[in-house]
C-alpha cells in the first residue's frame, strides 16, 4: 500500500517542477538569474530541487485536497507546491554552509559547485567566494518563495494569511537553527524535551505543519481539519527529524545522498547524543568527547558510536519514541472524514519504514 503514496508523490513531482521550472524560466527571471561567469542560476536552481523527492511540496497538494480542492480544476495549488520546495532549496544551500557539507542529493552542494566554479576561474579565495555565492542564491530563493505562492488562485485575504503564516514558520526554523548551531559548539548537554524542542521548530514545523496546513489555508479548510492535521504534522515531523538522526549514524552514503557520520562530524546534538551522554561512563565520556566534533572521523569512530547506541538500549528506546509518536499522528486522524486520510495514514507507515 505504502509504495501507492509514493507512486503518487512522483507523479506529482514532475508537475510541482514543471509550475517551478515555467516560473524560474520566465524572460524576467531567466534575466535577473543569468550570471556572467558562471552560467544559468535558474538552470542551477531546477538542478538542485530535482534531486529531492518534493515531499513538502506534495504535502500541500494534500492539505488542499483534504480541504476538497480538486487539483484538476485549480492547478494553481501545484505554484504553492513549487513554492515550498523552492525554499526547500534555499535553506539546504545555506545549511550546508552552516553544516560544511560538500554533497548534498548525491552531487556537490551548491557552495562547493561554485568554488569549483571560481577555482577554474583563477579566484584565490574560491571556498570563501564559493559560500558567499551559494548564501546570494540561496537568498534569491527564499525571496522568489514568496512571489510564486502568491500566483496561487486563492481568496486575497487567504494569501495574506498564509504569507504571514510563512513569515513566522520560517522565522522559527531560523531560530531552531541557531539553537542547533549553539549546542554543536558549546559544552553543554540539553535535555531531550530541548532536543525534541528544536527538532519541532527545525524540522516537524517548515517540513510537514507548513505545508499541510498551507493547502488547508489557501482551500479555506475548517478549523476542526487545520488543528486535526496540525497535531499530526507535528508529530511526524519529530519522527521525520529522528529518522534523519538515526540514518546519520546507521545509514549508508548510497542511501542519503551525503557522507555517513556528518552529525558525529559536527557534533550535532541529536536525541542519540543526548542520551549517549547521559547514560555513558566517565572514561566512555572521555572517549566520546574524541570521537563528536572530530574533523573526519573514521569508520572505526562511527563503528563505536553505533556499538554503544545499541548495547546501552538506546537506539531501541529512541525508536520506541518514534512509535509513540506515530501513534499520536494516526489518533489525530482518528475519525476525520476528509478525502486523503488514507494517504496521509500511508505517510506514517512509510515514515516508520525510512531509510533515506
């Protein structure tokens, strides 16, 4: 049943890329994203959102659908989908500068591209220029963001709404990132509820809250649907941040598109850390220490990390976390009578079964 969702979320993939790609290649905006010395920002832009899954962008077409808009008669809801998935894009471009990461989707990041751009162009400061390029694009994003929601054929005072709604999400996850950015530098060991905390205003709030309750927004959805979809946004979106944390460490670079290990890398204090610390011994602490934070740790490094996360309980603890809050996101379904509930049901068995 599950592969049913996905089929449908790919089939609505090409038509979410389609309304971002008739939109990026308008002569206004192919002119302000045409750059001298390094090619077509909007060509650069397609590339980069087509190697995500446009799950955001689908979970709007969801939201609307809940709220009874047939897609067929107003395919301007698929505008707001692009419109997610291009601040998608902007804030993966500035995340893995935050982050350090040169691959992202399983091809370079959008700063190392350009570094490599700006090397073979004879700039001595390539890296430096390549970061301060991709932060430019990655703002052009965002700011493009909001003029493609605005095409959606919605009621006026509708997209004033959600274009606030907008504002304050997308403030949050700047918020939660920076807390994310302060705990991976500071010698501090956050409880889980913080941890679960900036996972909900990182993650579970822009990846899965924005988008449902956008289409919710924009169809003029009832209250009862919005607060319905809201708590089970929410809590997939933790489970969705988790299974990230787990596939970080247990994963493989196939799977995500980018180097295992990259949390232990920057020190990320995710709910395995958490509870990692919390339980280890002074001389497992000592060792840990050496291990979190280390500029390239090895296979053996994250080969211990994993070995401990297991025989300590851990990684069966957190995915016990992770059923419960699945749990909660199918009660608040429980009796909602709205088209696509069985999709949005399959989302939480496909969350539970993640694996990139």
């Amino acid at each position: 049943m599950n592969n049913e969702i996905k089929f449908l979320f790919k089939e609505r993939k090409s038509r979410i890329s389609e309304a971002l790609r008739e939109f990026l290649t308008r002569p206004e905006n192919v002119e302000l994203l045409e750059l001298p010395w390094g090619g077509s920002l909007a060509k650069k832009i397609l590339d980069y959102t087509a190697g995500g899954k446009c799950l955001r962008g689908n979970l709007v077409l969801l939201g609307a659908e809940a709220a009874g808009v047939d897609l067929d008669l107003e395919p301007s809801y698929f505008k707001a989908a692009a419109a997610v998935e291009l601040f998608q894009s902007g804030i993966l471009m500035h995340d893995d500068i935050i982050d350090g990461d040169l691959t992202r989707r399983g091809r370079p990041s959008a700063h190392a591209e350009f570094a490599e751009i700006l090397k073979n162009q004879g700039v001595a400061d390539f890296r430096k220029q390549g970061e301060s390029v991709a932060v430019c694009l990655g703002d052009i994003c965002l700011m493009l963001t909001f003029a493609l929601l605005n095409e959606t054929a919605s009621d006026l005072a509708r997209l004033k709404k959600v274009n606030y709604f907008w504002g304050r999400e997308f403030a949050k996850v700047g918020d939660a990132e920076i807390a994310d950015t302060y705990y991976s530098g500071a010698d501090v060991v956050p409880s889980a509820e913080a941890i679960l905390d900036l996972y909900r205003g990182k993650t579970a709030g822009y990846t899965f809250r924005l988008p449902l309750l956008t289409g919710v927004m924009l169809a003029d959805g009832s209250d009862d649907l919005r607060n319905r979809l809201d708590k089970y946004a929410m809590n997939l979106g933790v489970v969705f941040q988790i299974k990230d944390d787990e596939l970080g460490i247990f994963g493989s670079e196939d799977e995500l598109g980018k180097p295992v290990g990259s949390d232990i890398r920057e020190n990320k204090k995710t709910i395995y850390w958490q509870a990692l610390f919390s339980s280890a011994t002074p001389a497992e602490k000592e060792e840990l220490a050496g291990i979190f934070g280390h500029p390239a740790p090895t296979k053996e490094m994250v080969e211990r990390v994993r070995y401990l996360l297991e025989t300590k309980g851990i990684r069966r603890a957190v995915a016990k976390l992770a059923d419960s809050l699945l749990a909660r996101a199918g009660d608040a379904l429980e009796g909602l009578k709205a088209p696509r509930v069985a999709e949005l049901r399959q989302l939480i068995a496909l969350s539970a079964e993640r694996r990139s």
